[in-house]
C-alpha cells in the first residue's frame, strides 16, 4: 500500500528545483510562488563548459546550489546528503517518508521514463542535475510516487528506474543518490530581507564567479565562442550541440528565455511586494533578455539543421544580438548592484 506525506500539494511550474521547493515550503505554511523561490535562491546564473564524455558543450543559465541558497536566505536549514550506498539512500528516504517530509532528490533526467520520452534532448546527453520530489512509496509494488515540475498528476516509478536514475555515474553532474530535506526553525528571515539577500548573492555569483566557465564570464565566452563551433568540430557534433543549446536556454526546464522569464516574474512580484520601483523596471529588462536568449535559441535550432545557416550564418543580424544580450546582461547585473545598494544606504534594511 502506497505511503504518502500528508498536506502537501503540487503546482505545475517552469523548472524543477524552484517549483518543487515552493511546494515542500507551502506544506510548512510559507508560501512563496515558484518565482519567489528561484530569485531568493539567487537561481539566475550561466555555465559555458567543455565537456569530454560525449564531447559536447555544456550551456545552463541557472545558478548553483539553488536549495542550499534558499534555505541560507530565508533561514531555513536544508540538509544535503549524499551516499554510494544504494540501499541505504534509499532507506534514509523512506524515514523522512515515514516522518511526514517530501524529500528532493538529484536524478540523472534521462534514465526516468516519464521524462525521456517528452524531453528529445535525453537521446543525446546524460547528466544528473534534476530534481524530483518523493511524496510516497509502496514495499509492495516497489513503487515511488513522485511529483516533476512540468507534471500535474503525481508520477509513478519502480524502485529500479529511480535507482538507477538516482546513482548514475555518467555524464555531467553525476547525482551520487543526493537527497534533500528542509527542516525550518522558530524564527525565519522576513521575506522582505530574503528578497535582498537573493538578489545580492546573485550579484556577487555573475560579478565574481569562482570559475571562468560561470557568471558573466562564462556567458561572454559562449556568446564570442559559438559561432566558431563548425571550425573546432565535426558537423554532426554541431548539428547535436546546437540542438542541445537550444534544449538547454528554451525548452528544458528554464520556463523559456534561459531561465530569464523566470527571473523576470521574481523581480516583478519583488517590486511589489517591497514598493521598489527599480526593481519593476528591472523586470522588463529581463523579459527582453529573455526574449533576446529565445531568440539565440530558435537560431541554435536553425543551426542545428544546416550548420551554415542560423546561429552559425555570418550576417548582421547573429553578430547584432549576441553582442546587444552580453551588453545588456553586464548593464542589468551593475543596475541590480545599484539598486541593492540604494535599499542597505537609504535603512531600508534589517537584516538580523
């Protein structure tokens, strides 16, 4: 008989991590929508990295460590665990089942059923990094019930698809059975503080990356690099690659636009919330870089079909919005620093 937590519910949304969060908050009464959720875990980022096994490009315009990053903005502890051992990931799930906690897991997207056959990209990549959300499980029928962010209706997987989906070792970003829980103390962090705490993490992340493949960094070298990749590979690593890239910015999991539509919705709730006015007009600027990288994207598409045309095609018209979206990806992050900036000058601030 299938086991399920108890007072939770399930709203469709625009990418993993910050639907599923939003939803495990909501049992816990803070109710903070998907968007809340993904700007206060300073989720806006970039990654432009060369991998080896396949040899392709890795693109992704989200941050790191987004569910780490909301539970440090808004004071609550997310507990991140990670085990060789299958078995006993799987047991330490079934506990906080047991307890009444939904629990995020890390999975390699590709090895789920439900999402490899909607998802073309996983004919091409593997690679862990997507979470799934277990609210239920049932000895008997080995099965565990789970909820996705693009998913209405509660998925359900046998123990040996999310086994394997759950310890796979190949690709980028192998998931190494990861599971996460949030357990939330007494005292939280007004939303209001949160909101600032998101954004200026966020700032630091673009501005100051660690590494020269993230932040603003990284997305300078994919919008100078890109149209060189018919000189450096084979047409039909190209042709793949593209069509990746195109996966990566519109169609998996980024709510379109590189995850800026998202962003766009968070800065406009914000501004809002707070009665900030800069923030709202920041919100439009991120729905025109959101349409700027839509637009990226349909060209990758083109060019993932004839490697002489679309993004790869010499004209204007390519050279005129790769360089006009790294301007104002630079102008956006500067003006977000000034307007956080403005808010911790004018008290408006009280962070404990």
């Amino acid at each position: 008989m299938m086991k399920y937590v108890s007072n939770i519910s399930h709203y469709m949304g625009s990418h993993c991590s910050s639907t599923l969060t939003s939803d495990i908050l909501r049992k816990y009464d803070i109710d903070l929508s998907e968007e809340m959720c993904f700007g206060i875990g300073s989720g806006l980022g970039f990654l432009y990295r060369k991998c080896w096994s396949p040899s392709y490009y890795m693109i992704l315009g989200r941050g790191n460590d987004l569910e780490e990053k909301i539970g440090q903005h808004l004071g609550v502890f997310t507990d991140i665990n990670i085990s060789y051992d299958d078995d006993m990931a799987w047991n330490e799930v079934k506990k906080l089942i047991d307890s009444d906690k939904p629990v995020l897991l890390d999975v390699d997207a590709s090895l789920l059923p439900y999402m490899k056959s909607r998802f073309a990209l996983f004919d091409y990549v593997r690679y862990g990094g997507h979470k799934a959300c277990v609210v239920g499980y049932d000895d008997d029928k080995r099965e565990a019930a789970l909820f996705d962010y693009a998913w209405q209706n509660i998925q359900y997987v046998s123990y040996e698809e999310l086994q394997a989906a759950r310890n796979s070792d190949t690709g980028e970003f192998p998931s190494a059975n990861m599971w996460i829980s949030f357990y939330l103390p007494d005292k939280k962090v007004k939303i209001e503080d949160a909101v600032f705490r998101g954004i200026g993490y966020n700032i630091h992340t673009m501005k100051h990356p660690v590494t020269t493949q993230t932040g603003l960094n990284g997305m300078g070298k994919f919008l100078h690099q890109v149209t060189y990749w018919p000189i450096e590979k084979s047409e039909e690593q190209v042709r793949k690659n593209a069509f990746i890239a195109y996966m990566m910015l519109e169609k998996v999991g980024t709510g379109g636009g590189n995850f800026r539509k998202i962003y766009a919705r968070f800065l406009k709730e914000a501004g809002n919330l707070l009665g900030i006015s800069d923030l709202l007009n920041m919100s439009n600027t991120y729905f025109d870089l959101a349409r700027n990288w839509s637009e990226i994207a349909g060209l990758l598409k083109i060019g993932s079909e004839d490697i002489s045309a679309g993004i790869f095609k010499d004209d204007a018209k390519v050279s005129r919005i790769l360089e006009e979206t790294e301007e104002i990806e630079k102008w956006a992050i500067d003006e977000l620093e000034r307007i956080v900036s403005k808010s911790f000058e004018s008290g408006y601030l009280f962070i404990s």
